[in-house]
C-alpha cells in the first residue's frame, strides 16, 4: 500500500470495515461528525475483507460493493472515503506501524471506532492501545454497538437474517431496505410467455443474496425513462425448479408493466418482504394462478391500490 499524501488539514477520522453501512455504522459516523462539526470527517475502510486475505474460502459474503460502500458512506456524512487494500503485509504490521502509516497522514484530531475495533498484528491493538499510540496527537472515542429490538446490530447479524429470507429483520438493522445491484441479463423469456416478464439478474457468488422464495419489493433502474423510480415489484429469487433450473437468478416482475426494456440496464432491487418459499409446480397453469397470487400479495405488503 502506499501511503496516502499527508493532509495539512486536520480531520475526524473514522475506521472500520463498514461492510453495509449499517445503522451502527451510521451512528459511528454521526457521532463523529458531531465531535467537531467544522473538520472533515474521513473514513478509512479496507477492501478486500480482511478475512478473504488471512483465511480465503472462509470470508462472509458482502451485503454491497465496494462502490455501493462508499455511496452509502458519503450520503451518511463522509467528507472522503479512503479505501486501503489489505493485504498479509498490512495485517502483520504493529498497532505502531499501522498508526503511522495509515492515521498520521490523514492529521487527526479525532478517531472514531466501534467498540470492537482491533488492528494490527493478530488484531493485537485495541481502541484503548489507539489511545496510548496517539496520546497527545489525537483523541481516540469508541462507540458501543447499536441495539435494535433487543439485539446488536452487526453485519453477520444482518447476513444470518437475509440467507433465513427475512428480509423485514434486515431492514430494521440496515435502516434501509436490503438490495441487490447488478446489470439485466437475457433470460428464458418464460416469463414473458406467462404474462409476467421478468428484469433477470445473475449474481456474483461474492454478495449476500435472500433465502430463495419469492418476495415484494421494489425495482430502480439507473438510467432510461424510469430512471430512479422506485417500480413495484414482485421477485423470485431461485433457481426456477418448475423448468428444471440450476442457475441461481433473481427474477423481477415490475407490476402491472409489460412495456420495460432493461436489458443490459443497471438496476438495484429492493427486498421489503417475503411472500413464500420456492415451490416446483407440476405445470405451468398452477404456477401462473399462483404468480397471480403473488401479486396480489405484493399489492399489499406494498400497500398499492388496485392497478397502481
């Protein structure tokens, strides 16, 4: 990693994986922010995930991007987002080491962390070992986890509650609906056959995706005529047991539109809730009754009128 320029002017600086943007991360944020309204606020994340590089095949799925990641920090009060690559390299540097090459360069006055920050060889340093390495320096304030209905809000809490599909537990954590982001691929065209065409998208096996089944949410395209609307939806997330599929897919019916054309569009869907769990139909007019149904399902967890 090279080291960043040094920065003449003073900052808040916050760490932290931030892996997202949780409401826990976002109180972090919030809270430095109100330290010293009138500095900067930086954040410094890590990308890849710490444990890809010191125990590959073992690392957590991703909840977003890195690009999303860095979104999501700006809209929560970051002034910058400084990304530092980990590598085996990093992770044996000492808590000193890391102080000096990645803090002292940013000029804190502040450094905000959760509670449960570690750092340094062997996750050796602590918030408490930060504030003796930058006494007199720098101040160095930790931040209890959030609790949300009795429980830590955490990323791994956050996965654990979207591969069970519960989509409405994640959000409370999250503060935001969860989201999957990707590009419109060409499916089977089944869809369209059945009355109900579908925005396809196939997913890195890097995110966090909901437990198959078929949900209500929303669908944002980012470009076209629709772009940043927020479109009901209705959406399979499997692999289409019914037509024999082996393919994992997240599939989008944009309610009562057969007009889109998102082919080769970015969109982001929503998840608000989950409907059911994924069913191998034995033909295809019990599964159109049933996406019917679906629907109908969505109209009201969604709460939309008849046809709109």
């Amino acid at each position: 990693m090279r080291n960043p320029a040094p920065n003449p002017v003073q900052s808040t600086v916050v760490i932290g994986n931030f892996d997202g943007v949780h409401r826990g991360h976002r109180a972090v944020l919030e809270r430095a922010r109100a330290l010293d309204p009138d500095l900067p606020l930086v954040v410094v994340t890590f990308w890849p995930h710490p444990v890809s590089v010191l125990t590959p095949g073992r690392e957590p799925l991703l909840l977003c991007s890195l690009e999303r990641r860095i979104e999501l920090l700006e809209q929560a009060g970051a002034s910058q987002v400084r990304v530092v690559r980990f590598t085996r390299e990093l992770a044996g540097w000492s808590p000193e080491l890391f102080v000096e090459r990645v803090l002292n360069p940013l000029n804190p006055r502040h450094v905000v962390v959760g509670r449960n920050f570690r750092f340094g060889h062997r996750a050796a340093g602590t918030p408490q070992t930060l504030a003796q390495i930058g006494a007199g320096r720098f101040d160095v304030n930790s931040l209890d986890l959030v609790h949300v209905e009795g429980s830590s809000t955490s990323s791994t809490l956050i996965r654990a509650a979207v591969a069970e599909g519960k989509v409405r537990q994640a959000a409370r954590h999250l503060g935001r609906n969860f989201e999957v982001q990707g590009v419109v691929v060409m499916g089977d065209q089944r869809g369209r056959e059945l009355g109900f065409p579908t925005a396809n998208l196939v997913l890195t096996a890097a995110y966090a995706v909901p437990a198959d089944g078929v949900y209500a949410g929303w669908l944002v395209p980012a470009t076209g005529p629709e772009a940043g609307r927020h479109l009901p939806a209705a959406i399979s997330v499997g692999s289409n047991p019914t037509f024999d599929g082996v393919e994992q897919r997240v599939e989008t019916y944009v309610l009562d539109r057969t007009d889109l054309d998102l082919y080769g569009v970015d969109i982001t869907v929503e998840f608000v809730d989950r409907l059911r769990g994924q069913v191998k139909f034995s033909g295809i007019d019990p599964l159109i009754a049933q996406m019917s149904t679906d629907v109908e399902a969505t109209r009201r967890v969604l709460d939309l009128a008849d046809g709109e």
